[in-house]
C-alpha cells in the first residue's frame, strides 16, 4: 500500500507491506468408482503426508451418483480404519455428508471410503470429493 502525503505531485509514501497469517489452502482429494460397489468394498484408501483438516459436516464437499439409489445407501469415511463419518444416498444421486466433529488428519494417517453393507441395488458411478485445508 502506498499513502499519498502531500498535494504535491509524486509524493508517496513507502511502500508498506500488509501480510496475515498464512491458512486456508484448500486442499481436495477427489474419487470415482465407475461401477456399482461391492458390499464393504474399500474405494478409496489415502495416505497424507501434510496436515489436513476436514471441517465437521464437510461442508464444501460434494458427492453424486450416475445412477441413483434404490434405498437408503450409508458410505463409511474412516480415518485409520474408525469411521469418522457418512455419505448418504436416499433413492437420490446427490450424498449427503455427515461428520460430527472436525477431524484433523497428519503425515501418515489414512482416509478411506468403504462402500454401503448392504449393497444397494442400483447406486453407481459415484463421484466425491473431500474438502479441507491444510
């Protein structure tokens, strides 16, 4: 930022530098099975190698399906096996996400997706993506 000082012509100021903390970077892990899942079936396993911070609810996340669900169809996002949250499809092609805190993933950790148990009868060609920050 320059600060005008006078009415003289050419009379700025220095220039001042304004900076913030650094945050925010946005950070997506993107996944798609382009089939219909087998009951349990593991479809996305992800190792980190930086900090990473998933909001509660995953609110910037996306989920949709090609083909919609019959039923009720609940994937399980688990963080080193544990899950730590849902996507839910019902007879729609949009999932709904639900995390009930916010989990913080670090250098080593696993994310994974494993598909609904039961198998839903028509739910395919489901694309996601996870939002969070690091």
């Amino acid at each position: 930022i320059f600060i005008k000082l006078s009415d003289a012509s050419a009379d700025w100021s220095d220039a001042i530098e304004i900076r913030g903390p650094r945050g925010g970077d946005r950070y997506e892990i993107g996944n798609w099975d382009s089939d219909r899942p087998a009951t349990d079936e593991e479809l996305l396993s992800w190792m980190f190698s930086t900090t990473v911070v998933f909001p509660a609810g995953l609110t910037a996340s996306q989920a949709k399906a090609r083909i919609a669900s019959t039923g009720t169809a609940v994937y399980s996002i688990r963080k080193n096996d544990v899950q730590v949250g849902t996507i839910t499809f019902t007879a729609s092609v949009a999932g709904v996400f639900a995390m009930a805190s916010q989990q913080t993933f670090v250098a080593g950790d696993r994310l994974s997706i494993v598909a609904p148990n039961p198998r839903d009868a028509t739910l395919s060609g489901v694309v996601t993506t996870l939002v969070g920050s690091r």
